[in-house]
C-alpha cells in the first residue's frame, strides 16, 4: 500500500470526525431536543410536541419570570415548566390571581384555566424559607395546565434549584405546522 494512499484516507476522515466532534459538542453542551411528556403545560405546548432546548443560555444570563424551562427533579426525570417565582419574591395565588410580594400580578398566557389558591408557606415550610420568600438560587416552576402540572405546588418537587434548570425552551419543531419560537 502506497503511504500517499493512507495519508489521503485519513485526511477524508478527518473531516468526517471533526464534523461529528462538532455535533457532540453542540449537543451535549448548547442544545438538546426534548419531547414534551404529558398535557402540563396545555395550550402552550402538548404531549408529543418537540422543542429544543438553549442549554448555554442560562451560562450568560439569569432565569426570568414566564420563561419555559427544562428542569430536572430530585430523580433526574426532565420537566417541561414556566418559571413564576425568583428568588427573593413570596409568591401566592388567591381567587385566581397571583401575588408577587402582595402585589396583583397578570399571567397573559393563561386565561380559561383555574389555579387553586396557595400560599407561600404551603410551598417552603418556615424551617426551609425563613425568611418567608423564595431562597437564592431557587426558583418557583408551574405548568400552564395547573390542574394537571406536576410543579413546585407538589411537595416532592418543590422549588427548583438553579442548577436543576437544564435550559430554556427555545423552539418548537414539532409538529411542523406550529413550527417557530415559543412565547
């Protein structure tokens, strides 16, 4: 075999490596699609839908209130939510409505779903948030659904830390017809 041969062979492949290299990193460390398990985030988004996740945008910047997020409870299950509560703020919702420090606040994205009241000590005991709000770095998860969410309101999943915030929900890519950012 002539080495001209071999040298040719392994540079053809190198670039067929590079490109699967520059694959992996892309998504193991900026994007990931997700498939949206369950109805808890209706009319938003449904079951079967496909989204993909900006896993590197929380790296240079802080999550907001009604982002859609991909988190991950205790047990490493991934979760499609909207982020209400930030880290500071007691969070409450009486006939309907939710407060933000006492304060009447506007969800625009829902309008014929009912949430049923909670306060905030119903989410973190004293014990865990004594000083009555959403401690740093944590954040308070609903699904749009509230009726159907496993979220924050579930003692087993509870407030989220941030670094249980896998990414935001940046595009839905299927079904196709729907295709495009995700308000």
């Amino acid at each position: 075999m002539d080495f001209r041969e071999i040298k040719e062979f392994f540079r053809d492949f190198l670039g067929y490596i590079i490109i699967l290299v520059v694959i992996i990193i892309l998504f193991v460390f900026i994007i990931s699609v997700q498939p949206v398990a369950g109805n808890s985030m209706h009319p938003t988004l449904k079951e079967g839908d496909l989204v993909v996740v900006s896993k590197l945008f929380y790296n240079l910047s802080s999550p907001k209130r009604n982002d859609i997020i991909n988190v991950k409870d205790d047990l490493g299950k991934s979760y499609v939510k909207r982020i209400i509560g930030l880290p500071g703020e007691r969070i409450e919702y009486l006939d309907n409505i939710l407060y933000i420090n006492e304060q009447p606040y506007t969800e625009a994205f829902i309008t014929e779903i009912e949430t049923k009241n909670f306060l905030f000590v119903d989410i973190c005991s004293i014990e865990d948030c004594p000083e009555g709000v959403i401690p740093k770095d944590k954040y308070l998860v609903l699904g749009d659904n509230r009726p159907e969410s496993v979220d924050s309101r579930t003692p087993e999943f509870g407030l989220r830390d941030k670094t249980d915030i896998q990414g935001e929900v940046a595009l839905k890519i299927w079904p196709f017809s729907e295709f495009g950012r995700i308000k």
